[in-house]
C-alpha cells in the first residue's frame, strides 16, 4: 500500500493495525498515528515480516510505537526497514523504537538484516525504553545483522540502538551511529550510544556505537547501565558523553553480576560535576568483570577507570595491547580501517589511499663528501609509492623539501641504496629513507654520520747547501710549519714553489688547503 495516512486509536498500521498472518514483499509509504501499537507497516504483529519496509512517518501518544511495528510479538522479522520518523507526542509514552517500538516473543523469534534511519522521539518521562531501532528488546528475542543511524531523543532508558534490553533477549552483529540527546524536562537517565538499559540476562556481542549521548545522569558511549546477569562480549564505541553524575566511557554503571570482555571505548568523557567518571566505567555496584577491555586515556580524556585498562592511542593500535583477542575470525587491525583501532570482522569498510611503510639504514662508504644511503620499503601502501629514496641535511630529520636522492616509483617491497653526494668535509649529517604515494610520504628513522677530513701531502725539499724537514700529511685546514736548516758555511735564502717565492723564513707556517712542494734554497 502506498500513500495512505492511517489515524486510528490503537493497533494502527500502514498496511494493516492487527496482522495474524505472513507479510512478505510489501510496503507503506503514508504517515500513521494513534495512541497504543502504532507502527508505519503493521500495529500489533503475530506472526512473520519479510523484506518488507515502510517510509511514512508514526506519530503516537500511547505505548508500543515504531517505524515498521508498533508491538512486534510474534515470528521473524527478515530483511526489512524503516526511513520515516517516530515520535511521542506526550510526556508519558513507553516503547518506541524507529523499527520496532517493542519486541518480545516466547518463541525465540529473529530479526535479522534489518535497519532504520528515521529519528525516534519520546516523552519527556519514559516508562521503558526508546531507541533508535527497538524501544524494548524482551522475551528471547534475538537481533542480528542489523543498524540504526537515527537520532534518539527521550527521557531515559534511550539508546542508539535499543532503549531497554532484557529478559535473554541477544543482539549479534549490529551498530548504531545517531546521537543520544536530551528531552527538554524530562529525567535523563540510563543512556547509551547503543543501549540505554540492559538487565534480566540479556547479552550484546559483537556490535559498536559511534553517536554522541548527550546530558544525562547515568550515561555511557556504549550502554548507560547494565544490571542483573548482563553479558556484554566483543563491542566497542566512539561517541563522546556529557553530561553529570555517572558517566563512562564505555559504560556508566555496572551492577549485579555484569560480565564485559574484549572490548574498547575510545569516548572522550566530560563531566561537569566529576562525580563517577571513568575512562571505560563510571560506577561499579555488586559483582562485576571486566576483562581483556580497555579505554584510550588520549582520546577519553580520563586516566582512571574502575575497571579497565587504559592505554595510550598509539598502545590501542597495535594488535599486541589486546589480550586473548581473537583477531583470525572476530577482530581485525589495519592502519587503514576504523582509524587504526581494532574493528569487527563483518564490519564493511571502503579503503582510502594507505602510505607506505620505510626503515633506514645505517650509512655506509662514508667519505669526505659522499656516502651511500641505504633503506628499505617494508610495505607499499596503497597505491604503490611514486618516489621513494633517501633525503640528507645538516639538520635532524630530513624531508623532501633537503635535499634528497629520488629512485623514483616502487613496484616491490625490499632494501634500495641511494648516492649521498655534495658534502663538506669532517661535517655531521642526517639521513632517513622516505617512501611517496598519493596517502602522503612516510620516513623511516633518521640515521646520523659524519664525513671524513680531506688530508694533503706537504713535501719541502732543499737545494745545495742545507736540509728541509716536517714533511708530512696534513688534515685540510691545518697549519704546516716546514723548517730549512743550512749547512755550515751556507745561509737560507727563501722558499720556493715552483718558481714563485712564498717565503724568506726558515721556518715557514702555513694553512694547508692542498697538497705542496716547496724547495728551500741557500747560498755561500
């Protein structure tokens, strides 16, 4: 059914308000209102919902309100979506959802591969939960593959993804990137980018928030509480959290047996009263076990946690932080994906330009004014390099802006030499390998030598009638003094260079800057 404006009163749909049978390959696109179990497809469903999808707009003032169903209590859900906005038009509306406003089910029903972009909007004191995908996950439920990108706006128990999850229902596989804000008068309470309230055994693997959750009291970037047997495996969140009271950056409170594993926050944390603030959890009540998990001190902006452990940005890139991590079929690392932090393996990521990766060497065949630079490209990047070499300067850490020798474009990985030529003498110099492509230039650490002195002969030599002395070699720069000696009955006349006079000393002092010859000469 396309373009139909439904206004009922309660179990009001866009295709049908009570459905007790199979919906498969339909749709509505007219915006439906009314008060208790309203949804943009169906009001109250029984039964099975596949590849279906609605895009009209659900206003209710009741319980049970969602983008697709309303109240969802019966089989799979397969495929589907919703793009319009839900919204609570009342202070006390409960269970409101941007797919599904509440799902429950004894018989262990799926949703699967489904999503919603619209915003959900609830009152300004809500009885249960709202969120960007199902207000109220219950009763064996379990969601798998699946996302919402809306804004949740509510009262309390509101999350990116599902406001209130409880009673064994699991989400698999699933991530949520709206924001989490604030409902002017209302409570603010138990918010979180993916899950505002958790309790009653349910369980969250493999999932990740990226929206911010913002004011509040007991706030978290991932779940804002989780109480009561809550397990929460493999997951991990981005957005910042503001607000007062309990705040976390992965979770705000944890209480009664919560179990967290091998997961991370890189959530920057602002609180303005201080109270109950840590870089992973805010706020620990009863039994609770955190392990393997760990927040960026960096990026949180805090570094204590009560549980947790905190590291340093560039610790939370490197695949050897992460303890008992299962990086072959749960988790990846790449520089080139989610910023170089660790991600979840069926996570889809579109590739940018990668820059290459370089290491210097140590400089060999060092003269007075060369040497030889030696590097080695131990990763193209993407795409291959198109210049790559060695670049020198007097100062530490060369760029290509020194002066550098360019091989040009890299097709292989492996060690490379380059001349280092037009040095001074007895000079210190800096060298480090560079590696070009279109993601930039990376360099390799930087390698210090130093060239050799230039030396020169200087040879004096006498005429008849006396002898010369100190011939040697000498560093250029330094000073010669070569000496003339008669013999008996002779006197020294000068010194020679070819036929040039340079001298009348005997003792002659000069700076060497090249090789010589000079002839003392004496007479009667």
């Amino acid at each position: 059914m396309v373009n139909i404006a439904s206004n009922g009163l309660n179990r009001a749909g866009g295709l049908v308000g009570y459905n007790w049978g199979i919906i498969d390959n339909s749709h509505a696109t007219g915006n439906v209102s009314g008060r208790d179990g309203v949804g943009g497809l169906v009001g109250t469903n029984r039964k099975s919902v596949s590849n279906s999808y609605s895009t009209g707009n659900v206003i209710a003032t009741g319980d049970s309100i969602g983008g697709l169903i309303g109240n969802h209590d019966g089989l799979d859900i397969l495929n589907s979506h919703a793009t319009g906005n839900v919204e609570c038009t009342v202070w006390n509306c409960s269970n409101v959802g941007g797919l599904i406003g509440r799902a429950s089910s004894s018989v262990n029903s799926t949703i699967y591969n489904s999503f919603a972009t619209g915003n959900a909007t609830g009152g300004t004191t809500s009885f249960s939960g709202v969120g960007g995908f199902i207000g109220k996950l219950e009763g064996n439920s379990r969601v798998d593959a699946s996302y919402a990108t809306g804004d949740v706006t509510s009262a309390e128990r509101a999350g990116g993804f599902v406001g209130l999850i409880k009673s064994n229902a699991i989400i698999n596989n699933s991530y949520a990137t709206g924001n989490v804000l604030h409902r002017t008068g209302a409570t603010n309470d138990k918010k979180g980018g993916f899950i505002g309230l958790a309790e009653d055994n349910a369980e969250i693997h493999r999932s990740y928030s990226t929206g911010n959750v913002i004011n509040g009291y007991t706030l978290g970037g991932f779940i804002g509480r989780g109480d009561d047997n809550v397990i929460i495996m493999d997951s991990y969140s981005t957005g910042y959290v503001s607000g007062t009271g309990v705040l976390g950056g992965f979770i705000g409170d944890g209480r009664n047996n919560l179990t967290i594993n091998n997961s991370f926050t890189t959530s920057f944390v602002d609180n303005s009263t201080d109270e109950n603030i840590g870089g992973f959890i805010g706020n620990i009540l009863g039994d609770t076990s955190i392990s393997n998990s760990y927040w960026d001190i960096d990026t949180t902006g805090q570094t204590t946690s009560l549980g947790g452990e905190g590291k340093t940005t560039l610790e939370m890139k490197q695949i050897a932080t992460f303890i008992d991590w299962d990086f072959n079929t749960v988790w990846g690392i790449n520089p080139g994906k989610n910023s170089g932090y660790p991600y979840l393996l069926w996570q889809e990521f579109e590739l940018g330009p990668l820059q290459a990766s370089v290491t210097t060497q140590a400089v060999t065949s060092i003269g007075t004014t060369s040497a030889t630079g030696n590097g080695n490209i131990t990763s193209l990047g993407d795409p291959d390099p198109t210049a790559h070499g060695i670049c020198w300067a007097t100062t530490t850490d060369p760029t290509t802006n020194d002066t550098c020798d360019d091989k040009g474009a890299a097709t292989t990985t492996g060690p490379f030499t380059a001349d280092i030529t037009g040095l001074t003498p007895n000079t210190t110099y800096y060298a480090r390998a560079f590696a070009t492509n279109t993601a930039g230039t990376s360099y390799g650490d930087t390698q210090q030598f130093t060239t050799t002195l230039s030396t020169y002969t200087v040879t004096p030599t006498a005429g008849t009638g006396g002898t010369a002395s100190n011939a040697g070699t000498y560093a250029h720069g330094s000073t010669a003094t070569i000496t003339a000696t008669a013999n008996p009955g002779h006197v020294f006349v000068n010194w020679t260079e070819g036929s040039t006079v340079v001298s009348c000393d005997a003792q002659y002092s000069f700076t060497v800057t090249g090789n010589r010859t000079l002839r003392a000469n004496f007479s009667r």
